[in-house]
DNA sequence: CGGTCTCTTGACGGAGTTCAAAGCTAGTGG
DNA sequence: CCACTAGCTTTGAACTCCGTCAAGAGACCG
C-alpha cells in the first residue's frame, strides 16, 4: 500500500499528505487476485480499474478462431483496464486475467473523477501516467507498423525487459504479433543479450 | 474558426461564452500551410501543437533507408503534434507535413496548460480529445497485431473512409502498414465498397 | 511418476515484399 | 490545344519472411 503512495508522489508536483492519501485509499476496493483469475471478462462493462501493487496480468483478445492474442502485459506500479469500456460503458471485448497470483486496488469511474477534484496530486498523477501511456502506444504503433519481427523483438528488449522474467515466450510473442516459433528463432540468432 | 468553437463547444459539458472565445482565441496562432510545408520536422522539438481548421496533413518518420512510414493522418478537425517531444521537450522522430493547402491553429504547451486553467470547457475537451484518441490507437494495436492486412484495410474503410478521397493509395497503405502494391491487389478482389 | 505447460526444430505453404515495367491522370508551359 | 512531366495505380514474376502443422524434449507440479 505504500507503494501506492509512492507512485502517486513520484507522479505529482506536491506530494500527497498522510491523512489525505487516507481518505484517497477509501476510495479504492483491495483485492487478490489467483492466478488465472478474471479481473474483466469479454462481454462485461469494465467497472473498476485497477492498479497493480503485485502480481502480473494480461489484457487480451480471442479472434473468431479461438486464438488469443495479448493486447497488454502489466506488472506491480501498472493499471491494469479497458479505457473504452470504462469510459463508454460499453461492453468489452477484451480479458483481462492474473498470470501471477496478484494484489490490486479498484477504482470506480465515478470515484475516479471524484479524487481528481479532491486531490490535484491525483489528478496530475493520472494525467502524467496518460502521457506515457499515450507515448507507449504511439511508439508501439510506429514499431509495429515499420519494424521487422526481430527489430519490434530488439525494442522490447529496450523497453519491457522486465518483462522476460515474468511472461513466458509464447505471451511475448503474442505481445509482439508473432507466433512463439518465430520469436524462438529469432532468439537462436543473437548471440545471447 | 467558428469552426472550433463548435468543436469546444461539442466536446464540452457546458459551452464557452463568446467573449471567453475570444480570450481563448488569442491563446493560439493562426498559420496557414502551403501543400509539403513542414509543421514539425524530424531532430525538432514540437513546440506546438496544431488543431486543424481545413486542410489534410500526415505525420511520417523515415527509417535508416529513407523510406518513409505513415504513423498518423489528420484532417479537419483533429489535432495534429508529437506528444512525446511536445511534453518532454525531447527532439522528435517524426515529420509532420500538409498534405493539402491548410489553416491551423497553433498553441503552445505553456498556452495550453494556462487555457485548461481559465476554462473548463477547454479542459473537458481537451480529455474528452485523449480519450478518443486513447481508444482510437487501443484499436489500431490490436487491429495490428492480429489482423491479415485485407481485414485491417476493410476494417479501416469502416473506420476511416473520409480519409479515402483525401489521400492517395500508396499513403494509405503505408498507414496500414503494407505496401502499395499489396493494397492495390487488395482492393482489386473486392467487388466495389 | 504422469500430466500440463513450455520451448525448440523441421518441412511446407502462403501472404506480402521487392523490383521492374507499363498505363493512367492531372497539371504545366509552350 | 497539344506535349511533356510528375505523381499515382496496376500488373507480373521471383523471392522472403513468417505462419502453420507436427513432433519431440525439458521443466515443473501435484
């Protein structure tokens, strides 16, 4: 829960107060999540977002044939949701589930938009943390778009190493577009990193 | 410019008074575009963001064998910059150039922090901006990731067909990340959309 | 142990790229 | 009004990267 408090205070000019992030906690819902366990489900309305204080999750989509497809990997310090669902209210037609066993606090849309107003460190956490979302996104987008499978591979290893240790190959590979074959050739190729 | 007082006042909960507008006018600069003239070019800092009043406009990066990439394509009524090198200050990656004779209006990232502080109708817009924009690049991953290039051209006719009598074949291919032989292979299979 | 999950390797096939050439269109200047 | 050019689209042929399918080999866990 600290580190709660921490990243809000890493994301803001000044700093939340002990008593104030008291009250901004009762805004939130604890929760454990099993492995495996659903946070969102395909067809629901994305109540809650959730930030992650431990624990790895997964946001993906299956196509008509069955195969899933991960949209997102999230760990401790990330939240974890559907914007689109969240904010329209409409149904998702993404999953969202734990790969580890984990610990998250939900929040409501409506609870959200009410610690914005209470709280400016909030509300400037939540928009640096859209900022590097959006800059994420558009780099994943440009990488997609224009990079081979072994340079969209490179770039991960830049940006998300944190990640090998957590997710197995075949969800890596999903993450990048390509088949679990195709990233364990590509990882026979270099030397080693 | 009525133009985007409608476009405020569209996205906003309560609308902005005419006398405001005026104040908030004078917030941006007004610059019109010959067709190929440069807003942002690569190595620069994005020191303005631009919502586009007529006009079409692409946003590319190059790679190291000079071919450029389409990441973004913007017409009347979108904004058009670099978020990243917009916010961190940091030299940009990408160009962005008209593609038609355009008018734009140009603010300032101070300009725009100070506008979202006098009035809340800018501020609503201005989220209301990054939400669509959020689910707009959320579905172009995913699309990305997962779909053959007939489906996302099919999916980007749904989507984007506006864009069609704008701008030629081989910039929409690149858009879509194919080339412009593999589009026009596409298009040729279909009966007529 | 025996099952489930994970990673690797090989052979084949297909979607999409690359390269090259030709046709088509619209704008420009003589 | 025609000739010329530049930008755009189409088509074909060869090639390549990657996906699919199938099989086997570790690794982990109950």
């Amino acid at each position: 829960m600290q580190a709660f408090l921490k990243y809000i205070n890493d994301h803001a000019l000044k700093p939340i107060s002990k008593e104030d992030f008291e009250v901004l906690q009762g805004h939130f819902v604890y929760k454990k999540l099993r492995k495996k366990q659903y946070l969102l489900e395909n067809g629901e309305v994305c109540r809650y977002f959730a930030f992650i204080l431990k624990g790895a999750m997964r946001k993906y989509y299956v196509d008509e044939k069955g195969t899933e497809h991960i949209v997102n990997l999230f760990i401790e310090n990330w939240w974890a949701g559907d914007t689109e669902s969240f904010t329209m209210l409409s149904p998702s037609i993404y999953n969202i589930d734990a790969w580890e066993d984990s610990e998250v606090l939900l929040i409501t849309h409506e609870n959200a938009t009410k610690l914005t107003k209470l709280f400016p460190a909030f509300k400037e956490m939540l928009l640096k943390m859209d900022e590097k979302h959006k800059i994420a996104t558009q780099k994943r987008i440009t990488s997609s778009i224009s990079f081979t499978a072994e340079k969209r591979y490179a770039n991960f290893l830049d940006c998300h190493s944190d990640f090998l240790q957590r997710f197995p190959q075949h969800i890596i590979a999903s993450y990048l577009g390509i088949t679990k074959e195709t990233l364990s050739r590509i990882r026979n190729q270099f030397p080693q990193k």
